[in-house]
C-alpha cells in the first residue's frame, strides 16, 4: 500500500527535466542492480503458459508481485455481457468463466504529478507443435543475450518490465508522485476485451505506457482487426462422382481467393492512408487457420477457415465488415452452384486502427528518456499488427505510448527477446515513471 | 453347419438354366416371403455405428446371423505385418486392435457345382455433421421407399442381401451344392486390407460376388486408389510480418494447384484406357480433409491435406506414387523458398485399379439372373472409385461381380438405398447362388 505519510513539501517538479543527474543515475543503476531478478521473474512468468483460457497461473504470480510491492489489488472475472455493451468489443466466441483480468494501483502520499496506466497482456498464442522449437517453448531458457520462449517477447518481458521500473524508481530512493495502474489483462491476442473490461471498470491515467515489443520503437499507427470464421458448406457425395458434387475444399480455395482480391484493393489505397503509404503490404488478410472434411474419399461438404483482416484508422470495423460480407457473397456467386452456402461470423477482434497524435506531452518525456537509456533517438514506426492501445486512444482520448524491446519471432518458433533491449527499455520506463508522476523523496 | 447326410443322387446339374421354372418361381417367392424380415436385418445392421475401427457391434450382429444359419464360423483380428508382406496391402496408420474379420462358411453334404465367396465390408465412412441429415444418419428409417442411413447402401444392404439370397435358396427347398463363404470384412472404405487378410487366410473360390452398391449393374472396370497425407510445413511469423513468413495454408493451395495440373493429365490420356474413354473425368484427385494453423493471428507453419488419387488400370501404386512425389517436388520447388517443405506419406489405400474380363461363365449366369429378377439386361459400367474386388481379380485371378443395389449420395448425407432395387438384387443373387453352386433337394 502507498505511503500514509504525505510529503507534500517534497514536490519535485512533474518532469523528466527536473530529476538532476543523480537521481536519473540512481534509477538506471537500480534496474542494472535488480536485472538478475528481473530475468528471474520474467523467465517463471513464461514457465506459466498461459494460453487462452489458461491464463489464471500466470496471474497468479503477476498478483503476488503487485501485492509484494504494497499495491492495491484488483482481480475481477471479465463480463461478456458488460463488454458487449461497448463499440470496441470483440465477439466473445468462448466462456470467460475464469479469466480475470488483475490491477494493482500505487496511490502516492499526495498527488503532484501526472498518473499513468502501466499495460501489459499475460495471455499468449498457441505454441505450435514443439518438435519445431529448438527448446521446450516453456523453458524460458537464456542464451547468447537472448531469452527464449513463448510470450517472452509477446509481452512476459514488457509486463516484468512495468514492474522492476516501478522498483528502480523507489529502490533510488523515491516514491512516484501520482497514481499509477499496473495493469495485467487477458484477451489481447483474440479480442481486446481485457483492456475494455479495465476502461470499462473506470481505471484511467493522465498517460498510458504498453510495453509491447516494438523493437526500441514507439508505435505511430497502426491497423484495425477483424476475426472472422468463414464456412464454406454444401451437399458432399461419394468421391466416384465427384465432378457431380460439391467440394468445400477446393470451394474454400476460390473464397480465399476472392479475399486476395479486397486485400490487393485496400493495399492499393495505402498512398490516402498518412503513415501507411510507405509499407509495401500494409494490409494482411491471414488465413491463420483451416479445416475441412472428415474422410479422404468422401468429397468434403464443408470447410471452414479463421480469417484475420487487417483495416486502415479512420474506417471503422462495421464498414471493413460490410466490405468482407460483399466481398464473400462475390465469392459465393461465383461458385455457380445453389447447393453452396459461404457464411461468415465474427469470432474475435473487431477493432478499428488509430494514429498516435504527434507533439505530446508523453511522447516528449519518453523520448528523453528513451535517449537516456539508449543513446539514440526515439524512432517511431507504423505497425501492421492489433495493439490494446486503440482502445485508450479511439474511446478514451488518452496518450498512449506502446513502446517495447526487440524480440524476434513472436508467433513464431523459437521466440525470443533481446535482454540487453530489455534491460535498456526498463531503464527508460523507469525514467518514465519518475519524470512523468514526478517524485518524492521515499518517505 | 452343413447337413451330415450327403445326398449326392439328387444331383442338379450346375447352372441356372437347370433349375425349372417352378424352383425358380419358389427362390423369387422365398425371397418375397422373407424381405421384411430382411429389410428389419438391415435396418439393426445399419444402427450399429460401425465407423472405422468401432466394427465390432457390426461384426457381433454378422457373427450371429450366420451362426443362426449354420455357418462354421471364423472370426480374426487383422494382423498388420502378415498383411504388410502382401504386394496389394494399404498403409496401416491406426490399430487394428479389436478390429476382426467374419468368415462363416457353407459346407455342401457333397461338392456338385463351383464354389462361390459373398463378400462385403461393414466399415463405413464418418456420417459428418448430423444437422446437415434430415433425420439421425443411424436411425434406418424407410421412406417412399427409400432406406436412409450411413452405410445403407454402402453396403449393409448388401450384406443383408448376402445372407438373405442364401435363406431364399434354402427355404425354396434347396441346399447349394458347393462351398459359399460369407465374408464380412472391415477396411474396405481405408485400405482394403480386411479383403486382403480374408485372402490371405486361404479363403478362395471358382468367383466372387460382391453387392456394392452399383446401380443394379455389374463393374466392368475401376480405378486404383492411392490415399495420402501431404504435410506443408515452414517457419511461422506474426501476422505483421506476414510477407517476410511463410504461410503453410496459402502454401498447401499452390500444391494442390500443382496436383491438380498432374490430375488434368491423367485425365486427358483416358483414351489410352480401355473403358474409360468415354469418361468425362475418370481421374479425381479428392483434398478430403485439411488442417492447418492453430491461431488466427499467426502465419501458418504447416498444413497437411488427405489426398485421394485415382489412377489407371494397368499402372502400379508404385508407377503413380513416384509420380505423384514428383509432382509434390515441382510444387515444393515452386514455392521458392528454402525454408518450405512439402512431404508425403502413404495412409491407407495403395491400391491398382482392374479391368473384369468379358465372358466369363460368371458374367453369363449373372446376366441370366438379373434378367430374371428385373426383366431387362444387366448392364456394365466403368466406376471411378476403389473395390477390394481388385484383390480378387489382380492377386488370386477370380471372376469377381461387384454387382449391387440402386442407392443415392453414399459418403454423403441422406445416404439411402432403394427397397425395390434391394429386392431385386437380392433375388438375382438367389437365383445366382442356386445357379452357380447348383442345388440338391434339402436333405
């Protein structure tokens, strides 16, 4: 719990600015001093593989550190009802029964700086068959200034990250002078409800911070995303007549087809879209998943197929799903045959894209303090991936920095995050901290 | 078991045309008397869900339907390696723990005609969704004429006619005059290896008739069938960097595409196959089943598809699996990156296709008594799918009919069979049996 010793007469001034050379000293070598623990922590946090549905070990622990470090606990099962009721809302296509989001809150003595939500996602996408991992995807093992695993990138390193800065800032010998939320959701990688389920319980901040790996970088922009499930079905015979009936596989061939058609249109359009006319292929349809037919010999009479399509900010998700739902009734036609049905439900993401507004405050200080740890300017990039962040900026107007180490391989096998990026961007979220809430002498 | 008392003076010359009128008014007749009962037979046959490798309540029901009769009984459990050492043997991908052949054999008081196998398979293929069913694929529901099920025509109503063409011989007042072997095997709808096992147990005769359904024609040719699992495999990535990964699913379309340009020739050399020229599209390569990825948002690192090639009479497995390996190299090639795999494996059928000589003294009697049940003559026709006949005709050198009852959309929903068609047939076999074998007065 904060302390319950105010010291207002200790106000040093909310800003990055105002932490004189030792103070800024003194918190850079507390992360270096506290590192080895920090790897520590990171590392049994994605022993906890916590997939979708399976995230309550991995909160666990994240609880017990935020009750370790005295903050105010929250824990609360996300309500598919209450987060239906909002425009950002993802479908919720499984049970939540289980799944919680956790927030740990630190209150100051008294308030004089400005208050920041700390952001980070403890849910983690599938590993995938294991004999393609060099090593075990849940060893968490280090090698070579690397550390290996999935969700170590993808954002076990960022969510330790939130936490040890908040350490170094206190272990210098200060307590920040503003609130601050440290949040752990669920449901980043599939809707985004857990981030809306926190706004929806009324955390804000004067800023908000997502650790994110973004490669040393600030996010500029990024896409909206929509998830949909696509079912290509029909009348299915004997395989010897083949040519007489429909088959679902090779009908879902054609509607993947008919997709490529709208992604190459929206790619087309990327010189009307400011931070996105410069990427090649700004806008991805994945066919992340397929199955299809339940015998070799029998012509299949359906086939279904997970589709992730990405959209530009400024269109919203109902008009991208409009687009997609025309798009498959082309598909449909031209299969020329009443017998086949293509259908499509919302199955997760339907997000729209933002763009960070340049000039803030937040984007300011992070820079400095991003200098500080790296000794380079803060680059800022448009990402063609979904990030929490839409959700502070499009509904609640917030400055929301994503900002996170560099990994390789998210989603992918043999994920792994740079350590010495790590180490770097802890130093500069700590700063961060303290120049942002601004801080006191520990009391 | 057969009678005890030979009664070799009543000798009737073997061939349909010996019988008289009168006894073959009396086998018609019996067949009448009996076909409710037939028809409730298989309607019990039809509601044991005998799925691959779940055979046993079907084969439980075969067992006792020919200890009833007298059979002398043979039950086995397939044997994987004696089966493996066999040139004509299917790939064996699962157990066949539990999974049993029946043979019950029909032994004359003394041998005066030529002996005859009844063969047919009770496996059947996956029923799929049930909602796509007017009414639950197991319940056998007769209507307007119709016998609807999995597995109604494919080929429980063939079994059932087995057995009930042998009652009408027997209750017309006749014993047939040489061995019959009743075989109910199981893997006819995967590999064809319960047929192979049967053979391979010494089972053997001067034919075979085996009542698949066939539209009340007899098979004059079919094709090979080769089954095989194609794996696409690679290196995964965020969906963000979705050009830079490789993409398993959009992968497995483009080899399919390949396979489907080695199907086109194939198909266009059907004028170098006897009875198949005149065939629109004898070759059909079948994508059965498909999987791949396991998360919306991450790029596919493998996909695998079951395969159901065709290929023709006269061409090994060995001759067009080499070519279809070749076929999956080019795509592979094709996909122009390093990190890409394309592998295959066999998973069940490996399979020559066959042609049935013309002429033989089986064909003839078989045209006799087709005439005789359905007035008009008995047509032959090429079929485009597998048989285990195959392994009659190629390895044992038997005139081997494959010759059964009217059906519709067997693999497919609704599979159903036609009663009157079913009663016809039923009567050709009869009067087959008594033909082929010759009868003496039952002792």
């Amino acid at each position: 719990m904060p302390s319950a010793d105010p010291t207002s007469s200790t106000l040093a001034d909310a800003g990055a600015a105002a932490l004189d050379e030792t103070a800024r000293r003194a918190i850079l070598d507390a992360v270096d001093a506290a590192f080895d623990r920090q790897l520590a922590f990171t590392q049994e946090l994605i022993r906890e593989p916590s997939l979708r549905g399976r995230e309550a070990g991995a909160q666990d622990l994240m609880e017990r550190a935020m009750a370790e470090r005295g903050l105010e606990l929250d824990r609360w099962q996300l309500d598919p009802e209450e987060i239906g009721t909002h425009v950002g809302a993802g479908a919720v296509a499984i049970s939540y029964e289980g799944m919680t989001n956790v927030v740990g809150s630190y209150e100051p003595a008294e308030t004089l700086g400005r208050s920041l939500i700390l952001n980070g996602h403890v849910d983690v996408v599938p590993d995938g068959p294991h004999e393609q991992w060099a090593r075990n995807p849940w060893d968490a093992h280090i090698e070579d200034g690397w550390l290996y695993g999935r969700g170590s990138g993808d954002m076990k390193a960022g969510l330790g990250a939130m936490l040890f800065a908040f350490d170094a800032v206190r272990a210098a010998g200060f307590d920040p002078a503003a609130r601050i939320h440290f949040q752990s959701v669920v449901e980043e990688e599939s809707t985004g409800n857990g981030t809306l389920a926190a706004i929806q319980r009324g955390y804000t901040a004067d800023a908000v911070l997502i650790p994110e790996p973004e490669e040393d970088m600030l996010v500029r922009a990024n896409v909206g995303v929509i998830w949909a499930k696509v079912r290509v079905g029909g009348t299915p015979t004997h395989v010897r007549e083949m040519t007489s009936g429909f088959n679902a596989i090779d009908a879902a061939i054609a509607v993947v087809a008919q997709l490529r058609v709208l992604e190459a249109e929206w790619n087309a359009e990327r010189s009307r879209h400011p931070h996105f006319e410069h990427l090649d292929h700004p806008i991805n349809f994945n066919i992340g998943q397929i199955s299809g037919g339940d015998w070799p010999s029998s012509v299949p009479a359906w086939c279904e197929f997970e589709l992730r399509a990405a959209l530009y900010p400024g269109m919203t998700a109902d008009e991208a799903w409009a687009r997609i739902l025309e798009q498959l009734a082309i598909a449909e036609a031209a299969l020329g045959t009443a017998d086949a049905t293509v259908t499509a439900e919302k199955t997760g993401f339907y997000a729209e894209g933002y763009v960070l507004e340049e000039g803030s405050d937040a984007e300011r200080l992070l820079g400095e303090t991003h200098e500080a740890a790296f000794g380079s300017p803060l680059d800022s990039f448009t990402t063609p991936g979904y990030i929490d962040s839409r959700l502070f900026v499009l509904y609640e107007g917030l400055p929301t920095l994503v900002y996170g180490p560099k990994t390789e391989q998210i989603h992918g096998y043999d994920e792994r995050t740079s350590i010495d990026s790590l180490r770097r961007v802890t130093k500069s979220i700590a700063l961060f901290i303290a120049g942002w809430c601004g801080v006191t002498p520990r009391g």
